[in-house]
C-alpha cells in the first residue's frame, strides 16, 4: 500500500551540510553569548512521492529541519535545494519575494490541532488562506475548491461557516491537511501530525495521509517521535540526535538491523509486550545533552555503550555501507558492532518467511 | 436522581436578579458546540450581570451628558444670587400639611440670615407650591452643540422659582446641570485619552512584539522609566507644564495627552505580550509558510485576536484616566473654568468648612466613584467575554 | 453468560486482594450540567500485581485515580454511588468513598499507603522547595523520624531511582533537573513511605521514549522488589502491554472489558477494544489500520445504551436501547458487551 519509490526516480529535495544556529542573548546589550546548535551538518535527499520518517528525541532537531525547508526559518549554513520546473534551486537564503512561487510547493501540516487553526476564523477561511495569499481564483472559485478539499478529506461542506472550537480533535487535524493541501503542494512537512490525538482519531488521520499521498503523488517528510507511526507511515527512516544525522534506512531496515548504536537505543526503549513476562533490554542511561555545547567527536559518545576513544575525538561522517548502499550511517564503529533489532530472534524468523 | 439536572447551558435569557431556572436534561447536547465565537462571547458577557448592570448605568450616564442641555435644568452657568449654596431641594409629591397628593412639586427656598452664626440659612416656602414639569421650555440651548432648543427634560413651572435638586454653589448655580455638564469633559477625557492609548499602545507594542531588536529593547527601557515615576506627581508635573496662557479648549486636549502618557505604557506592554506569543502559534506559522505578508498576518491573526484583549485593558484604563482628570482639575491644574469637570466642582468641597456646611458640594464625587466602579465591573465582564472557550 | 460486577471476578487467586472498586460513580456538577465522568466502574487491585486502566482521552480514566485518591474538590465532583473498599495490613476494609476527603484518615492513607505520581512532573513538584525539601515533608508527615533521617531517607531514594549524585542533587531545585529526572524524584517522593499501592496517572507521557523505557523499567523493578500494587493510567496499548497483568478498558466513564493482559492484546472481545487495537500502528505489522470511526462524544453527548453504539460496527438494535451490563467473558475476564449474551446471536468472533 505504500507508493512504490523506485531507485533513482527524481530527487525533489536535497538538504546539503544544513546548520541552524539560534543565537543565546544575555545582558543589558543582548550580546550573542552562545548559540543553540539546533541542526548542525545535516545532508539528505529526498525522492519523489516518497515519505521520509524523521525521528528522534526532543532536542535532536528535528522540527527545526522540518521549519527549515518550509522556510519559516532562515538557515544559518547550507543549502536547500527544491526541485522546480526550470530544475534544482537553492531556497535557503531566498528572500520573501523570491521564495512566493516555491511556496505553493512546500507546505506543512501542524502538531496540535488546537493552536493551528486561528479560533476566530471560520473553517471556510482558513482552508482559503493559501489561495487568497497567493491570490488563486475568484471567490467563487475559491470556495468551491475548499467545497471539494472538505471532501477529500472526509469532511462535509456543511464545515465550511463553522469555527474551529466547534469541531472535535480529529476533525480539526483534517482541517490542517485540507488547508495544507489547499495549493496543491509536492512537498508536505508533516510535524508530528498525530501525536496530539486519541488512537483511534490518529489512525484515521494516518490513513488519510496515506491515501492522500497515492491520490495526489505527495512527497511527505514526516516528523514524529513515535516510532510505531514512523514504520506504518514511512518508506525511508532518518534518526536524528543532537543536530546530527545518526542513520538512514530504509524502513524495514532499522527496526531489522539497526546500525547505530542510538538507533538500538532508541528501538530498545520502544514498550512491548512479549509474552510470558518482561523482556530484557538495554535502557540508555542519563537525558540528551545540552545543544548549546555538544560532547566533542561523536556526539552520542556520553551515552553510547560500545563508545571507544576515537568516538571522543573525531567525529564520524555519514557514509553508506559498502554492503548496503541504501542504508547510511555515521558511526565508526558500524564494522565491528553487532546490534540488536527491534524485533526477537523468532519475530525475525517469522518475518524472514513472510517476506519469502 | 431527579433533581441531578443542571443548567443545559443557558439559552437566550437575560435574567439579572435571581436564581437561573436548572435544567434537568442531563442528556442536553452541549450548545458550545454549536454556538459562533460571537454568540458565545454575549452569552458570556450576559452571564455577568454586574457587568451588565455597570454597562446599563454608563449608558444612562453617557447619554445624559451627550443631551446635557436637554438633561440639565439649567446651563452651566446661570446663576441666582437669591440661592448661593441652596441645599438640594426636596421634591415632593404629598402636601405635609394637608396630606394630600399631587403630581411632583417642590417648595421653593427663600434665604434668611441667622443674626448669630450670619450664615444664610434657607427654609422652604410653604405657602407656593411649584409643580416639576416634564419637558418644560426653560433657557435655550443647543442640542448637540447644533439644534437650537429650549425644551429641558425637567425643571421648576415657574422660572422665577429655580429648582436645584442637588443644591447650589457658591454663586447660585445649580449642582445638579453643573454636573451634568461637567460629565462631558470628565467622561470624555477618558474615552479620548483610551484613545490615543489604544492607538499608541497597540502601534508601538505590536511593532516591538513582533519586530524585537533594537527598537523593542529602546521602547521597554523607555516603557520602565516612564513608569519608574510615581504616576500622579508626573501627571502633575507634565499638566504644570501646560502653559496658562493657552485658551480652555487646548489645556482640555493638553490633560488628555498627559493622562495618555502614561496609560500607553502598560497597553503597549500587554500587547507586546501578546504579539510574542501569537507569532509562535501555529497558524501564524501556517500563514507564514504560504508565504502571507507581514501585514496580512497582523490584520488576519494577530488583531482579531487581540481586539479583545485590547478592548478590555482599554476599559479598565477608562477609570483611571477619569480619575487622573478629577485629581488634577481638583488641584487646580487640569481644566479650567469656564470649563466644569467632576473634579473642578469637587474642588468646591476643598476645604472641610465647606464639607461641614455644604454636604451637597460632594456630589461630584458620587458621580465619580459611580463611574469609576461601573468601569470596573464592565472591563471584568468583558475579561470574561474575552475568552470565551474558558467554560 | 451471566451479568456480574467485574469486581467479584478474581484475577488471581493466589494473591490478596488489596484493593476492591465496585460500581464506582463520580458525576461532575457543572454550570452545563452533569457529566457523569465514572459511570459505574469496578475492579480488583491484588498486591504485587499491576492493573492497566486504558482509554482515550474523555473516558475517565484519570477521574477513576483522583477518585480513589479523592483528590477531587467535593464542590465540583461528587462520588454518587459505588464504594472503594482498602484492605489495610491489619484491621477492617475501609471504605474510602466514605471518607470525609480532607479528614485525618484519607489523609493518612494518602501518600502513606497508597501513593499516586501525575504526568507533569513539573506542576507537581513545588519549585519554592528543593527537592529533598519536598522528599522529607512527605517522609515526616507519616513517620515518625527525625529530620537526619528522613534526609538520610531522602538521599537513600533519591539513588534508588537513579538520579546520580544523589546527595548533591538532593538540594537541588525541580528547574535544575531534566523532564525525566523530574519524574524520577516525583516516583522517589511517591515511594518515600513505602505504599501498598502506587497510581501512575501517564507517567511516562510527557517524556522521550528512552526516557519513558527508564521510567517503566524503574516502576517494575521497583514493583518486583517490594509486591507493591500499582495501577498504571495510559492511552498508550504497548506501556499496557508490557507493564500490565490485567487490564481495564474504559469508554465513556464505564468499563467495556476487563481482562488478563494476553486476552486483551489476543483475543480481545469488546468491539472497542478491538477498534483500539486495529487502531494502533504495531511495528512489523503490514496490513493497513483500521479506525473506529467517528470520534469520542463530549460530555454532554452521551448516546442512549451502550456507550459505543454509535461507532461500533457490530451495532444490534438492542444495543441503542439498553445499555449492557457486564458479562462474564472468562475465568478473569468481563466484557460489557450485548454481543456476548446468550439471547444475542454472537456475528462476530475474535481471532
């Protein structure tokens, strides 16, 4: 049911060496006195009608990229190249006026449906917004777009002169992808769009996506801390950690054969239920360490239990595996490492011949 | 469990005294759901009834002092040297002699001087009854400063005989007109200067709010001095410096500046709050990644948004700004005469002789604190109204 | 099947009951009206055992916790019918919808014997105080000891739930610990009496997942050490899964299926439960998910019958009706379910 992401089908997205800095201002003179390495060196790209998993704890970053490649922040380094009719172009330090058209190509779709949609509009509004700005169609028009948007997503036109408080969680959250989609984007930067409601509500949000994104060829870049989501929704895996990329896989990849040391972390901590009883697993010890001022070299170091001396000192690229091209990893120690997945020795096996 | 209803939620009643009926429909479907933003905040804000009660009293005030030649007996400065410090006039609509009833009149008061104390003492004159009449022809005036008129909404039949209902001051004028027109400069220095408040504050907060930077730094140490200063003797100093020579009118627009002065700080600080935390909302950001000008953003999300928030520090800067006025016109330094406000005529009620002997001459003051709390009570309903998804 | 209160079905024999919830009742008194939050709840605690209570948000879930705590202001809940029978160590069950909720008794139980941890851990710690301040007024408050000792004790806690340094840490303010440390130190200011019972209100909700895995690992260590009770609040399935001996199911402020851990997850019988769990993306599982639709009503839109009626898919005339009572499912198990009655014929099997 996930689109089909052939090999080598057109890049729309490639994120090269990305740095955002936020300033630290202290003092009567708001001198700069340090700077939060939120994103620190992170290259990627993303293919056409793909869906790439972000992941990663709170800190890692991961919604600063997202704000990025929307442009809601201005990167301090590195380029952001989108794929345009005329080829790749560079949006990173594009100003206002320059990135309007490139604008209708990205959007992006908000964490909590309670403060994404301004309260004193009406539905019919706000699904507009979009095409007013960019002064698409007559009013007529326009509203019969938002008509046709409300029913695509599962929502009737009876929606369109109601407020938002007068819709439940689900319904709000289907206000954003409509208003998202509003503009017919290629590209859409979903910040953790379902972590703010109920389970059944967010399956049903999942599904929309999915079947969005096959109606229409989106390219989702999907940023979520649950990593059940993550692997239902995605075709592509990045683990982020304090600024940095860790690992990219394919989806079945990570939770099969982690290759960071983090990663194992993070599939380890994932609760589970195994029959008869707890499971033993490995817990990372201590919290995420301040981006202001990263450890040196690698900087899952303070926290990695396979850390060797080299990990303090230098700091590991990201490279793809000689024996799985697909799959990249910035770890020095991916050769020697044997790393648990997510899934037991008989959980493998029954996928193994599941997928023979 | 038959008596374990509530109130379902309200419905379209105003009830202002009373306990609301309960509704013993547990099952009720939640109206809030169904209810605009508009209809929920009047629901709200009539749930208040002191509120209500408040905005009902200035509305009577306002319209009475907007028609004050109509309202008012008298002008402001027709005076009767017979009746210096009348005491307010009983009106009456039973003969005490006699027993019987008659439509309102008053018995009119003729000064006599006590040979002891030489103070001018009044007692009625029973022996002429003046009938109060509705809409009686008295002195001209010009109804909203444009319509010729004479027609007042009361007074005394006889024009010989003056009716003063709160007294008379020292040159015989009527309180009660006095007041009257007196509540025009006072009331109006209040909405003038929340004006220019509003407009200052919320210009230079939102500016500072969403821009930041050198300027937000500039205008919030300016903000902290401005109000490191003990408020009344800066308005002091700043209407002293009003110069003397100018004409009435100007010295009315000068207090209004000086009473702005300082009420634009703590506006301009509520709203640069505001803006701070509005431009980090999500649907700021949403409007900002579909690429919305700054000024569209300003105009779609962030005022509707704070309009009400704005609405309600306003009016609670109302009060104060009345207030400001009434202090320094009764020091002696805001408006002047001719002009009459609140405070000028309480300066009649200065010294504590005068207190002792015309009580009356405190009259203003009522009006004042009747303002004031209305103001109060009004700016707490709409704090109420303002957030109206708050259950 | 035979309509029975789920708190008379034991779900383990070998052990003692501590804790005995029958047809529990909290109704909110509103301007709007009543919401009936906890619309006849029952359950059985045993020592040593953890009970899951899961439910989407609106189901009661958290009401049920702050009941039994009563914690909840008298002028705005009140328990209208039910009782929470505490077996203490010695003497009689004590009633503790009985209790006056600011009396001597309750508050001698609370924190003492039954202790409860919140998910904002940061709301629930005084920041005027430091840490260890707050450990030691709970330990003085129900022991009697001097303050050495209970900052001695206070330390001693502070390490058993791993926060390093723990005697430097201990007079530290809440602002200068992590979200997870936080919830550490509200776990060791919990566990400081040594409860009987322990109510963790989602607390690992707030937190990262690695941090959530330290935080479940040191509840169940924790458990295992002491045979402490604990009653584990999430809308999270996979913390039920692996913290959970049985399970609750809560919708609409009732209980939908009560159940060991591996019949809910295996053979779940209540056409929510089973919503729920199709609902949930599960690692390694390939089919597409399949939602319960609609979402949960408000408070005041609650459907006549079961509860669930209006989203259900297996939705009988019957069900709109009347609602069902609870049946008994298995030998630990009840499911409030007209599918599961024998005049019913039952469309759908589980498996």
């Amino acid at each position: 049911m996930r689109p089909v992401n052939p090999n080598g089908s057109d890049t729309i997205l490639a994120i090269e060496d990305l740095r955002q800095y936020f300033p630290i201002k202290a003092g009567l003179l708001q001198k700069t006195v340090a700077h939060v390495k939120a994103v620190d060196g992170v290259s990627f790209t993303v293919a056409s009608g793909e869906t790439v998993g972000l992941v990663g704890e709170s800190g890692s970053g991961k919604t600063t990229i997202g704000r990025c490649i929307v442009r809601l922040y201005k990167p301090t380094d590195g380029s952001i190249h989108f794929s345009m009719t005329d080829g790749m172009v560079d949006i990173a330090q594009l100003n206002r006026n320059e990135l309007q058209p490139i604008r209708r190509d990205i959007q992006m779709l908000f964490q909590d449906p309670n403060s994404s949609l301004n309260a004193r509009m009406r539905i019919g509004d706000i699904i507009a917004e979009p095409l007013e700005i960019h002064g698409i169609g007559t009013r007529e028009e326009r509203r019969a777009r938002v008509n046709k948007l409300l029913d695509q997503v599962g929502l009737g036109a009876d929606m369109h002169n109601r407020f938002p408080h007068q819709l439940s969680g689900g319904q709000r959250q289907r206000v954003g992808v409509a208003r998202a989609l509003s503009i017919e984007p290629r590209l859409v930067v979903c910040d953790e769009p379902v972590s703010a409601l109920d389970v059944s509500v967010q399956a049903q949000v999942l599904n929309l996506l999915a079947d969005l994104q096959q109606e229409l060829g989106l390219t989702y870049i999907f940023i979520a801390h649950d990593l059940s989501v993550v692997e239902y929704i995605s075709d592509r895996v990045m683990v982020m950690y304090l600024g940095k990329l860790m690992e990219t896989a394919p989806t079945r990849k990570i939770f099969e054969r982690p290759t960071h040391p983090y990663t194992e972390a993070l599939l380890n901590s994932i609760p589970k239920r195994v029959r008869g009883g707890h499971r033993k697993r490995f817990v990372l010890t201590g919290d995420i360490p301040s981006p202001v001022n990263p450890p040196s070299g690698c900087v899952f170091h303070t926290r990695c239990q396979y850390a060797k001396d080299i990990c303090k000192t230098e700091t590991p690229a990201l490279r793809a595996l000689p024996t799985d091209p697909q799959t990249q990893v910035a770890c020095h120690l991916v050769e020697e490492l044997s790393l648990q997945p997510y899934y037991t020795a008989d959980e493998l096996r029954n996928l193994e011949a599941d997928h023979v | 469990m038959t008596n374990l209803g509530g109130d379902a939620g309200g419905g379209r009643w105003i009830r202002l005294f009373g306990r609301r009926k309960k509704n013993a429909d547990p099952a009720a479907r939640d109206e809030y759901q169904l209810m605009t933003v508009r209809q929920l905040m009047t629901r709200k804000f009539l749930r208040n009834r002191m509120a209500l009660l408040s905005f009902i009293a200035l509305v009577i005030i306002y319209l009475s002092t907007i028609f004050a030649g109509f309202v008012a007996p008298y002008s402001a400065r027709s005076s009767d040297s017979k009746l210096t410090y009348s005491p307010p006039m009983t009106i009456r609509i039973r003969d005490p002699e006699t027993g019987s009833f008659h439509l309102p009149f008053f018995y009119p008061l003729r000064g006599k001087r006590n040979m002891e104390t030489f103070q001018l003492e009044y007692v009625e004159h029973r022996e002429k009854r003046v009938p109060i009449q509705f809409f009686v022809k008295g002195e001209p005036y010009k109804a909203l400063g444009i319509i010729e008129w004479d027609v007042h909404l009361f007074g005394s039949s006889d024009p010989e005989e003056r009716l003063h209902i709160m007294g008379s001051d020292v040159r015989g004028r009527d309180l009660f007109s006095r007041i009257i027109f007196g509540g025009q400069v006072s009331l109006s220095v209040g909405i003038f200067g929340v004006m220019i408040t509003i407009v200052v504050g919320s210009v230079i907060g939102t500016l500072s709010g969403y821009y930041g930077g050198v300027f937000d730094n500039v205008v919030q140490r300016l903000i902290e001095t401005i109000r490191s200063f003990p408020q009344l003797p800066l308005w002091m100093a700043l209407a002293a410096a009003i110069p003397p020579q100018w004409p009435p009118e100007w010295v009315y627009a000068g207090i209004v500046v000086v009473l702005a002065f300082i009420n634009w700080t703590g506006l301009s600080r509520e709203v640069r709050g505001l803006v701070l935390s509005l431009k980090e909302r999500d649907y700021v950001h949403a409007a900002e990644a579909s690429g919305a000008s700054t000024a569209r953003i300003v105009r779609k999300h962030l005022i509707p948004n704070m309009a009400s928030h704005i609405i309600v520090t306003a009016t609670l800067a109302v009060p104060v700004t009345i207030l400001g006025e009434s202090a320094l016109s009764f020091l002696g330094i805001g408006v002047r005469p001719p002009m009459v406000s609140w405070g000028l005529l309480l300066n009649d009620a200065i010294k504590i002789q005068n207190i002792v002997l015309y009580p009356w001459t405190l009259f203003p003051g009522l009006f004042i604190l009747v303002a004031v709390i209305a103001y109060n009570f009004l700016g707490d309903g709409l704090r109420d109204m303002v957030d109206p998804f708050a259950r | 099947m035979e309509a029975v209160s789920p708190a008379t079905v034991d779900w383990d024999e070998m052990t003692d009951t501590i804790l005995e919830v029958e047809n529990l009742k909290t109704y909110f008194f509103i301007e709007q009206g009543i919401v009936r939050a906890v619309d006849g709840v029952s359950f059985t605690l045993q020592a040593g055992k953890t009970l899951g209570i899961v439910g989407e948000s609106g189901c009661g879930k958290s009401v049920t916790s702050r009941t039994i705590m009563r914690l909840l202001s008298p002028s705005l809940a009140r328990i209208v019918d039910g009782s929470i029978l505490y077996y203490p160590v010695k003497g009689e069950p004590i009633d503790l919808a009985q209790l006056d909720p600011f009396g001597e008794q309750i508050r001698d139980i609370r924190g003492n014997e039954i202790a409860m941890i919140f998910q904002e851990p940061m709301t629930s710690l005084n920041p005027v105080y430091s840490v260890g301040h707050q450990i030691m007024e709970a330990i003085l408050l129900h022991q009697e000891v001097t303050k050495e000792e209970a900052r001695k004790q206070a330390v001693e806690m502070l390490r058993l739930v791993g926060i390093p340094l723990p005697e430097q840490r201990v007079d530290q303010y809440p602002h200068q610990f992590s979200g997870g440390m936080r919830q550490r130190a509200m776990i060791a200011m919990a566990l400081s009496c040594n409860p009987r019972i322990l109510i963790a209100d989602e607390p690992t909700t707030a937190l990262d997942v690695t941090i959530e895995a330290q935080i479940l690992d040191l509840i169940q260590q924790i458990q295992a050490d002491s045979e402490m009770a604990l009653i584990m609040i999430t809308h999270d399935l996979n913390v039920i899964g692996e913290v959970a001996d049985h399970v609750i199911v809560m919708y609409l402020g009732q209980v939908v299926e009560s159940a060991p851990v591996d019949e809910i997850f295996d053979a779940p019988k209540h056409p929510y439960t089973q919503g729920l769990l199709n609902s949930l993306p599960m690692i390694g599982r390939e089919e597409r998910l399949e939602p319960i639709t609609g979402s949960v009503p408000g408070p005041h839109e609650r459907p006549q019958g079961c509860a669930f009626a209006p989203r259900c898919p297996h939705v009988m005339n019957r069900c709109r009706l009347e609602e069902p009572p609870s049946l008994i499912a298995g030998e630990f198990s009840t499911v409030a379910c007209w599918l599961y009655d024998e005049q019913t014929e039952v469309v759908y099997a589980p498996g």
